[in-house]
C-alpha cells in the first residue's frame, strides 16, 4: 500500500457503444447495443440509454431486444475499437512508463512512476487532466479511479462512473469498504458470495470481522488469506508495463447447430483463416494449434496440435485445424467452433531458416515486411461479415453477400455510410460519418454493384 493515491485507473464508460455513437451522428442519445445479433448472441456493451431499460452486458441479445426493442443493435468493429483504444493508451504512456492495460478500454497506470504525481493534490489534478484530453482528442468519456493500490483504484473508478473521478485518501480504505457488498473485491464471483452469505457475511466489513482462520476455514487457506487482505485494504501488486498475449483465438456460435460435415470443415477453415489473420496482425506466430467444439448437448471439447516451430502460414493453420477435426464427433449437432493458437513468439520457423541459410552463405538476411510480409490478412473487421451460420446450414456454400446492422459501407454515389437493417432482399443504409450531422437514409437492392463493404471511418481526422 501506497500513503499517497498515485496508482490510477481508467475505465472508459461503455466503450463500444461510445465509439458507435461516435462515429454514427444519427445515434448520439440514443439507446446503442453492441454484440451478436444471432438467436445466441450476447451483449458485448449497452449505451447508458439502455441501460435505464435493465440491458447490460453478458445478456443475451434476445432478452436485450425484449427489454428494449426500440434500441439500435449493432455488430462489433474491432478494427475502430483498437484504433481508438490506441489512442487513450497513447495519453496513458505520457504519464508514466508504467501502463498496464487490461482490456480495449481498461487500463492502471503508476503515476509515481512518471512523476506525474505525488500526493493527492498532484494525482487528482492529473486524473482531471488526462479525462480533458480523453474527451478533446476522441470525444469519448473515461471515469478514474486514484488510490494507493491496484484494488482501491479499480473500485474508485467504478464508483466514479459515468464520467467521473473518485479519490480514495490512503487510511480511509477500511472505512470505505465496511458497508460494500462481497462482490466488490476481486475473485468473489458467484459461488463464492454465495457461499459467504450462507455463513452470514454480506458486506466487506463483516468478512474482516470474521478473521483469517474463519475465511481460511470457509475457502481454504490461499483464498482466504487473500479474501482477509483484501477486506482490510491491503492491496501491494505493482502495475505491470505490459503483458504480453498468450494466445490469439476466434470462435462462431451458430444460429442452428450445424450437422452437415462438410459445412462443419469449411467453418473450421474460414476460422483458421481469421485466426491467422490476427496472429499476424498482432506481429505473432505460434506452435500450438487449438480447435474448440461445442456439440448440441452443450458440450465442450477441445483438441490441440504442436508444431515443430511456430507459423503463421494461413495453409499450416488450416491442415492443423482440418486434422483436430477429423477426430471430433459431430454427428449430433455443432453450435460453436473455435480456432486458436498458443506458444506465441514474435518471429516464425521459416524466419530462423532464412537466417541460417543467410549466414552461411555470408549474406545479411533480408528487411522484414512485418509480420507476414504483404501476404493476406484478415479481411476488415468493419466490412460486412459473412453470412450468418443459419443461412447456410446443409448447403455447403460459400458465404454470400450480406450486410449485417451496423457494417460499414460505402457507395459510388452517396460516399461512406452504415448498414441500419436488411431484409426482403434490400439493405438500408444511413449515410453519415464522424462529425458530421445526422445522414440520410436510402434503401437498396441486396446485390446493387454501387454498394460495397469498407473499412470503418476513423473517429479522429474524419473530414
């Protein structure tokens, strides 16, 4: 524990549907879901406005659309997400060195470390100052949390939000926490509260009252030790500069279990195929390939293949995933296949043998392009996706042309715009971009050759 509050948090309030409402004038105010869209899908974030209608995120979509039919659903863009995740990251790096990003639009920051500040006078001053430049370079609101710990801080920012700062003074920590639920500390999910409050303890101020032996007695010694620390404040991890991904995965859930075996290898290979793509993208390669299937029952199996040295050759991540397959039973139904990739490295097998067959010919090995040289890549993000699952289901099609709620696209006409809907062999699309007023809205046949998928518009020097 720190005397002074220089650990920050940031927590970016609903980033996804901030950055949709963003980029899309005709939304701002309005109640904004962001997740899958299918019959399974889940809520990835809900605008505040719907918020108020009990949407929240982990909901399915389908009980979203009860609660609030009158909202604009949307697909994820993860492209613009990173792009404006980069930016706020960047803001962090100029506090301090220190910078541990959590998620997109999480992160904890040592302003000690920087010299960014050294009390609470100088660390609030700082928090108000990075929430002004959040704001003026995206437009977009993130709430801080300032404490003497990593713990103290997440839970500040929580209780700033929407859009605020909250300080915790070092020395007020148990007082603060004594009326909070169990819930509020870290590692206290479900079966865990519900275990504690079975035994009487609701609040953090009643888990201290217990005592060490009594939570080591009730969930073991790790557990409880750690439970006890923390219902006193005590809190002493450093942030960490950066954390390094241990994995790149993909995964589908689809609207009707898939049955058709050959339907089912060619949804493994498109995966594989997005996996790589990110892998890339990322600068990575691996060695490890992972193929995760859900069968109808709800089941969950996952098979794996090492390779002799890490890749990141589409082709190689395909037969890998092709040959997982092959010893999966599927005959009962599909509902979700998964592709990953782990032991991840930053330079591929075939990178080392360029090297040694350079050197011992006494030639400097060539520029590196990035990861993958100019081969292909994954396919924008922001472009229209596949077509879903269901609509291919026993066919053994190729994807077809479709445009999913909240794509972006772009006309030979009328420039730039998003998909609002489709449906009855037509496409509507709001023609608008960051910055500008709220745009018209035209309608078109689903395979007019003017409209074409497009990468999204950035939130930041959009003309």
């Amino acid at each position: 524990m720190r005397s002074a509050p220089t650990i920050l948090h940031l927590d970016m309030d609903a980033f996804y549907a901030s950055v949709e409402q963003a980029s899309k004038p005709s939304l701002r105010g309005k109640a904004v879901i962001v997740g899958g869209l299918g019959p399974r899908g889940v809520v990835a974030t809900a605008s505040y406005e719907a918020r108020r209608f009990g949407v929240h995120s982990a909901m399915p979509t389908a009980q979203a659309r009860r609660l609030c039919p009158n909202g604009a659903y949307l697909i994820p863009r993860f492209t613009l997400y990173r792009e404006v995740s980069e930016l706020v990251m960047g803001l962090l790096r100029e506090l301090s060195p220190l910078v541990e990003p959590l998620s997109l639009d999480e992160a904890f920051v040592d302003l000690e470390a920087g010299g960014a500040a050294f009390d609470a006078a100088s660390a609030r001053a700082t928090g108000e100052r990075l929430r002004a430049a959040i704001t003026a370079l995206t437009g977009l609101s993130g709430s801080v949390g300032l404490a003497g710990s990593k713990m103290l801080a997440k839970i500040a920012s929580e209780g700033a939000k929407p859009d605020g700062l909250l300080l915790i003074e070092p020395g007020t920590e148990r007082e603060l926490l004594a009326p909070m639920p169990v819930r509020t500390l870290p590692g206290v999910g479900p079966a865990t509260g519900e275990h504690l409050r079975r035994a009487g303890i609701t609040t953090v101020g009643e888990l201290a009252e217990a005592g060490e032996d009594e939570l080591v007695r009730m969930v073991g010694r790790a557990h409880g030790v750690g439970l006890y620390r923390m219902a006193l404040g005590l809190d002493d991890r450093p942030v960490v500069a950066e954390r390094d991904a241990k994995s790149v995965s993909v995964e589908d859930t689809f609207d009707v279990d898939l049955h058709d075996r050959v339907r089912i290898r060619y949804e493994v290979q498109r995966l594989a195929d997005r996996c790589t793509g990110r892998l890339r993208a990322s600068g990575h390669s691996g060695r490890t390939i992972v193929l995760k299937v859900r069968r109808y029952d709800f089941s969950t199996l996952t098979r794996s293949e090492t390779l002799r040295g890490p890749t990141d050759d589409p082709a190689v991540v395909r037969e890998a995933a092709a040959r997982l397959l092959e010893g999966v039973d599927t005959t009962g139904g599909v509902r979700l296949l998964g592709v990953g990739v782990t032991g991840l490295a930053d330079y591929t097998q075939e990178d080392l043998f360029a090297q040694a067959r350079a050197a011992a010919e006494g030639e400097a090995p060539a520029e590196p392009q990035g990861p993958g040289g100019d081969a292909a890549g994954p396919a924008p993000e922001g472009g229209a996706p596949e077509v879903p699952a269901a609509a291919l289901e026993g066919t053994g099609a190729a994807p077809a042309r479709y445009w999913a709620a909240g794509s972006d696209v772009r006309h030979a006409v009328y420039g730039p715009g998003w998909v609002q809907g489709s449906g009855v062999g037509r496409v509507t699309v709001r023609f608008e971009r960051p910055g500008s007023p709220p745009g018209r809205v035209r309608t078109f046949l689903l395979d007019d050759p003017d409209l074409e998928p497009s990468d999204p518009l950035p939130l930041v020097g959009t003309p």
